[in-house]
C-alpha cells in the first residue's frame, strides 16, 4: 500500500497507509521519483492545514513516470517521464484538495498534456525536473517586476524561491542584482549564480549599501535609491516599510512572499515616490517556459538543491526545510 503525509492540526504531520483511489477514465497515476519541498508545504503545517483545521494532504512539486493511464486520456502513455502542473488540476493538488504530491504514487484527476502534465526531456534528471514547480513561481515574480536588461534590482531572501528569481534575473541579461539573506550559505550560493552583490542586511546600514552599488536619484522632495525594481522573497514584516522609505520615484516592487501578518507603511512616502506595488502568487503561464529552458540551464538548477532524502525520511527533510541555511530540499523515491 503506498504512503501519504498528511497535516493533523497545528504542527501536527504524519506519514500514513494511504488507499489510492481508482484512475478515473481522464485521469493518469504518476509513480513519483523526485518531489519537493516548499515553504508553502512548511507554512501549511504552522497553521494546522488548509484550511486550518482541515486534515490536508501535501506536496505539489512532483516528477515521476506514468504507471496508469485512464482510456479517455489523450497524449499520454504509460512510461512517460512527467512533472505535474497542480495549479492545472482540478483536486488542488497538495494545497487543500484530496490528493498531495507527497506518496509513491500521485492521482492526477483529469489529466491534459500540455497543461496539467508535462513531458520531462529526456536528458533531464528528475530532480531537476522537479524543480519546475518552484521555478515558475520564481519566474511569475520576475515577471510581476516588468524587469528588463540594464535593471538595477534587489532580491529580498535567497531560500528556493528568491534563488530562482536571481537565476532567471541573470539569465535574462540583469546583471546588476543584489542578493539579501541572513544566512552565508544562501548568500553563497546567490553568488555563484552571479549576482553584482550579496550580503546580510542586518549587517549593515541598508540604504547606504544600496546608494553606493545602485546610486541616489532625485525623487520628489528628497534622493532616492537607484533601484528599479525591489522584490520580496523573505517576507519580513520591516521589508516594505523599509523600502517605500528609500524607493526612487516610479521605481517598482514585488511581494512574492507570504505575510501571515497586517502590514504597516508608510503611504505618504509612497505617494510621493509614485512607486508601484504589486504581488505575485503562483504561475499562470510559465511552466512551459521553464521546462522549455531546462536543458540549457540544468547544472544551475541543480546547484539550488542542498539536500537529499527518501521520502521515507520525509519528516526529517520537512525540519530540514525549515532551517535558515537550507535551499531547496529533495525527496527520492524507490
């Protein structure tokens, strides 16, 4: 019988005996390979479930192969190497819904190629495939930011998120980036993605680093920084008061973190600023793009990973997850 983690109230998870059910005839069962762990997965356990009190199975960041294919299913066979698109599917995989991507073997309800399941090329492992998910998330983000070539940006938070946007920032030609993190190990591995600069913000006075690598403008009444566009990766409650206050006029800002808390900031300093800010959840359009840019780009994505488990050690890779000098954290499956 395979196994699936499930929430059981606040901080509560377990891994348990879990009875597929049937393939319906659109639907297809993924034999998992790689999945992985996100801070949704570790935020959904904080908070006992979604919604909170709800007993909710998790996990959505999933590769594997096709062990069964319902008859009504179109382009896709047994045998075909895939990753899984949950914000595609209707079950809500891994965020609420009946299924989470956290088992051996994945039920994927009315199953499309091209959109809910995409093909894996063939020489792409399948931890880096896994990372897709994560990946278009980063990518949305970036693309929230209207960020072009001759930018100057600044990233808040380097866990796997905010690695990937710095990944697709350089990518695209933004050279002028600065990494922020609290931890040395993210802040190296940003680096080695090649970032202009990163550090510890604690460690310093913020606003001058920023005026010395970026520059000041005018910005109504007083200097701003030279910053284009400032995006949100840590979600720490002082991120955007900080910088609404040091913001150039028309510059930009993306949160992509989640706040579980109200924010307060101040709007007159915005006001004169005319800067604009915006959000970015999930990835309406990019995952094709992603598993498109794969090839050329797999080495580095597979340098964001720090840490490999089995899935059986999943408990273990979840407390992983949640440390301070951990990227992206990879479940194996047999």
């Amino acid at each position: 019988m395979a196994q699936v983690v499930k929430i059981h109230g606040e901080g509560g998870v377990r891994l348990e005996a879990y009875e597929r059910p049937a393939t319906g005839p659109r639907d297809i069962v993924v034999k998992l390979k790689v999945a992985g762990i996100c801070g949704s997965d570790l935020m959904y356990i904080r908070i006992g479930g979604i919604p909170p009190g709800h007993v909710t199975a998790i996990g959505h960041e999933a590769a594997g192969i096709v062990m069964e294919v319902g008859d009504e299913v179109e382009g896709i066979s047994v045998g075909m190497r895939v990753v899984v698109n949950p914000m595609e599917t209707p079950s809500n995989i891994g965020s609420g819904g009946p299924e989470g991507a956290f088992t051996q073997e994945l039920l994927v309800r009315d199953a499309k190629l091209g959109a809910s399941v995409l093909p894996i090329p063939d020489d792409i492992p399948y931890e880096v495939a896994a990372l897709c998910e994560p990946l278009a998330v980063a990518m949305h983000g970036v693309n929230r930011a209207n960020v072009k070539a001759g930018d100057k940006v600044v990233v808040f938070g380097c866990g796997p998120i905010g690695l990937g946007m710095l990944l697709w920032l350089v990518d695209r030609g933004v050279t002028d980036v600065v990494a922020l993190d609290l931890a040395e190990e993210r802040l190296e591995r940003a680096r080695a993605l090649g970032v202009r600069a990163a550090f510890d913000p604690t460690k310093v006075n913020l606003r001058e680093e920023l005026a010395k690598l970026h520059g000041e403008v005018p910005s109504y009444n007083r200097l701003g920084v030279g910053t284009d566009a400032f995006i949100d990766a840590a979600g720490k409650p002082n991120i955007l008061s900080d910088v609404v206050a040091m913001a150039k006029y028309h510059s930009r800002m993306v949160i992509t973190a989640a706040h579980m808390k109200p924010l307060q900031f101040p709007v007159g300093r915005m006001l004169t600023s005319e800067m604009t800010i915006t959000t970015a959840v999930g990835y309406p359009t990019e995952m094709p793009e992603v598993m498109a840019a794969m090839p050329r780009l797999k080495s580095k994505i597979a340098s964001l990973i720090s840490h490999r488990l089995a899935f059986q050690d999943i408990l273990d890779g979840l407390k992983i997850a949640g440390t301070p000098s951990s990227a992206k954290v990879v479940l194996e499956f047999d």
